[in-house]
C-alpha cells in the first residue's frame, strides 16, 4: 500500500505539543502517505486548535472519531456543533454501546456465556456502565419501538446513530459474519421522527450527555 485515504490519530496527547503534532501530519500528507487527516476523542475546544494549525499547514483536518449511541451522547453539546462549524465530521465507534443497544443483556439475568461482557479481554470492563439494571430495562423499551419499525435492535440502534447529520460512518464490529450482514442493513435506514422521539424518551434517564464526559476519554499521560 503506497497511501492511504484518511490517516487518525488515537486520543489526544497531553505529553506533546499540539505544533508538533500538527507538523508531523503535515509532513505525511506531503509525503504523500495519506491524503487526509483525521483524529479521536478530540474536545470542541482541541478541535478547534488543530484545524488551525491544519489550514496554516495547508493540509485538511476532515473527521474526528468519538464514542457515540443512543446511550452515550456526549459529543452532541459541544463537538458536533464546533465540527459543523469547521467541516469536520464523525467517525463514531461503538454505536451499540459495547452491544448492550442489541437488547441481548437483560436486568436482573448475568451476561450470557461467551458474551463480550463475560471476556476481560474483550473490553468486559469497558461495559460496566452500561451493565446497570436501569440501563438494561430502558434499552428493552426499545424492543417495540424496533419492531414497529421493522427492525432489529443492532439495526435500530446502528440507525439512529446515522441520522445526525455530522456523522458521516458507524464503526461496527462482529464475532459472526451474520451480525454483521444484520448491522449493515442499517444503512440507509431513515427513522421518522416519532421513531427517534420514542427511543429519546425510552433512554433519556440513562443516557449520558454531558459534554465534560468527552475531555475524560483521552489519558492525560501515556503508558
């Protein structure tokens, strides 16, 4: 592979200055190994400090790669509308909340065996926020609403993360080839509007959305 298309740094890095960051994407976009720049987990204010050393580069800072479901919205304060401002959209992960948005996990039962939440290694302690029974009974809410539309829950949840209109990809992943032939029949959905009013209603007690949350995700000091 001689280039590749979009190049995204992991997190924001505390330890280094943002100049020399900025200069060291510019120097792979004029050498030509990736066409595009892009980062992750970036507050408004951090993406705002690097589009401008961007344009002074003369390179193009195009995507931003945060967490992002029904159950974590976090960016939706203060990263979306400086990502709009500035031409910057969303490569979110994790639209599933870590699978839980596929109404496998139940309140009150233990994950089922095999399940990502029963694997440390898998990111089991990752889900530990949204293992909670509260949360659990919000997302089997969702069941009705998914079938009314007639979807699946992964589906449904995959959908309602496309309709922002800054967010340009999904980042799903699969255990199963079959999961991902469901997850990807979300594409091109369009949720009407009482579709969407009914899953914010169902998840609005346990939905995380304030927008601090977004300048924990990067570690203040690297391993």
């Amino acid at each position: 592979m001689e280039y590749v298309d979009l190049y995204q740094a992991h997190r924001y890095d505390y330890e280094t200055p943002l100049e020399e960051t900025m200069q060291a994407f510019a120097d792979i976009v004029r050498q030509g190994k990736a066409l595009y720049i892009g980062v992750s987990e970036w507050t408004a204010d951090q993406l705002r400090a690097g589009h401008a050393l961007a344009r002074e580069l003369k390179f193009q800072l195009v995507s931003n790669q945060p967490q992002y479901s029904a159950l974590w919205r976090v960016i939706e304060g203060d990263v979306i509308p400086a990502s709009e401002e500035l031409g910057i959209s969303q490569v979110v992960w994790s639209p599933m909340a870590q699978g839980v948005l596929s109404g496998k996990y139940l309140p009150g039962l233990a994950a089922p065996t095999g399940s990502r939440a029963t694997d440390e290694k898998s990111g089991a302690r990752f889900m530990k926020r949204f293992l909670q029974d509260d949360v659990l009974t919000a997302v089997q809410k969702l069941k009705p609403i998914a079938e009314q539309a007639g979807l699946t829950m992964p589906q449904l949840a995959i959908a309602w993360v496309l309709q922002n209109p800054n967010v340009s990809a999904a980042l799903v992943g699969a255990s199963r080839p079959e999961q991902l032939e469901d997850s990807v029949k979300a594409s091109g959905v369009v949720l009407d509007a009482d579709t969407k009013s009914a899953m914010d209603e169902a998840l609005a007690p346990v939905a995380v959305t304030d927008p601090a949350r977004v300048l924990q995700s990067s570690p203040p000091s690297r391993p």
